[in-house]
C-alpha cells in the first residue's frame, strides 16, 4: 500500500470516528428527538425557524458520510506509479510522409468521483438554504456553476503533436497551449507524480532540475510528455502512450 491509499485510508477513518461521535453527542444532547428546536436563524441573530431535534444528528451524519466517502474514493483509487524516463527513437518518415499523433488526457476516476460528489452535495446545500433563507441565500448557486466550469474547463484535455509542434487544447475548445516545433529542443517520456512533482493537479507551475521553470497540465499520475524549450523551460502534460507521442514529435525537431 502506498503512502498517499494510506493516508486516505486514515482520513476517511477519523472522518467517521468524528461523523459517529458527533451524531451520539448531539442524540444524547437533544433527547428527546422529536422536541421542536431552533433549525435557522435570520440575519440579526433571531431565531425565525423550527424542527425536530432529529434534524441536527441527520445533518451530521449526511455531512460526515459525504467527506468520509471522498476520502475513501481517493483511499481505493487505482493510480499508476510513474515509469522512467523514455528517451524514445523518432519515428521514420519517408519523403513527404506525415506524422501526427493525438489523444484525449482525462481526469483520474478518483477526481471525477470526488467533483462530482462536491457538485452534488453543493446543490443539495443549495435546494436547503435558498428556500430556508427566503431567496437570500441565492449566491450559493453560484458555487456548483463555478465547479462545472472548472472541470469542464481542466478536467480533460485533447493533446496532439505534430509537423506544427505539440498543442493542448481543452474539451471546451479552451483554454489551448502550444509549443511551436521551432521552440522544442527535446521530447522525452516521463512519469508523473502531481503532488511530488508540481503539488497537485490542474495547470501548474513548478521549478524543475536545474532551476529551469515547469509548466505541467496534470491530470493524474503516470505517463506524460515532457517537452524542453530552446531556452530551458519545460512543458510538462499527463497523457497515455506518451512514449509514441515524442517519437512523432522528435521526427520533426532539427538540430
């Protein structure tokens, strides 16, 4: 077991213990249960609102459970431990032959699961508080939007390399990077570990080996594309078979 599936495993554990603690102190604090108690406040402090006591047990356990699942998605997640570096051979074109390459680099099913989870839950958050607050709680819909975009946005990405250079556009049509094939000095394959190599996921930003600036696209971990700029910076995206992809892309570099 890895270091990252244990300490999941860890979390979603104390997780539980505090969703099971929580809901035995306020059973044992409300007794008995369907007693009318205060379940909402107006904005000066009154109370405006009431409901079982029942309500608050039932809103720590949904709570608790909803956390202690995302961390358990992470603690079961199959993720690939990253391989060496490939150093491959260009790939042979005859005179006038062309080459390109391209594939769809997704999210992790661990980070799928865990927005898709967070959506839902903000949504239900949404369905309770705006009508509870009479429509003044209307700016929290906003939140599920802004999760959509984001994954919409950088949950997965169409990478291609080619005569033009190495390009990565996201499923939306953007955001979209390039690399000019006049501006690629080398290509390799390497592997990827987010949080070691540029502190998480998404588009990020790291100081690599030598002290020269990484740009990554990270998805998940393993194999990715590592392509190093005439001036020394690297790009750096998450894709399966990025072996192929800079053999492709190291026919068309010229010394």
């Amino acid at each position: 077991m890895t270091r990252a599936r244990r300490i999941a495993f860890w979390i979603a554990g104390a997780l539980l213990a505090l969703t099971i603690a929580g809901v035995a102190v306020a059973v044992a604090a409300l007794q008995p249960l369907d007693q009318e108690v205060v379940v909402h406040w107006n904005v000066a402090g009154e109370p405006d609102r009431w409901g079982p006591a029942s309500t608050y047990p039932f809103l720590i356990a949904a709570v608790g459970l909803v956390f202690t699942g995302i961390a358990l998605v992470f603690a079961f997640a199959r993720l690939r431990d990253p391989d060496a570096v490939v150093d491959p051979d260009p790939v042979e074109l005859a005179p006038g032959e062309i080459a390109a390459w391209t594939r769809r680099a997704t999210a992790a099913p661990a980070f799928s699961w865990a927005i898709g989870i967070g959506i839902g839950f903000t949504i239900l958050a949404c369905a309770v508080v705006i009508p509870a607050t009479s429509g003044r709680g209307w700016p929290m819909a906003i939140l599920p939007v802004l999760l959509v975009v984001l994954v919409g946005l950088t949950g997965g990405w169409r990478v291609s390399v080619g005569p033009a250079g190495l390009s990565v556009r996201g499923l939306l049509g953007i955001p979209v990077m390039r690399v000019p094939i006049a501006d690629i000095e080398s290509v390799v394959a390497v592997g990827v570990r987010p949080m070691r190599d540029f502190g998480g996921w998404g588009i990020r930003g790291a100081v690599g080996r030598g002290g020269h600036w990484r740009t990554g696209v990270i998805v998940r971990a393993g194999d990715a594309i590592q392509v190093t700029r005439r001036g020394g910076r690297q790009f750096v995206v998450t894709v399966d078979d990025a072996a192929t992809a800079a053999a492709v892309l190291k026919a068309y570099l010229t010394p």
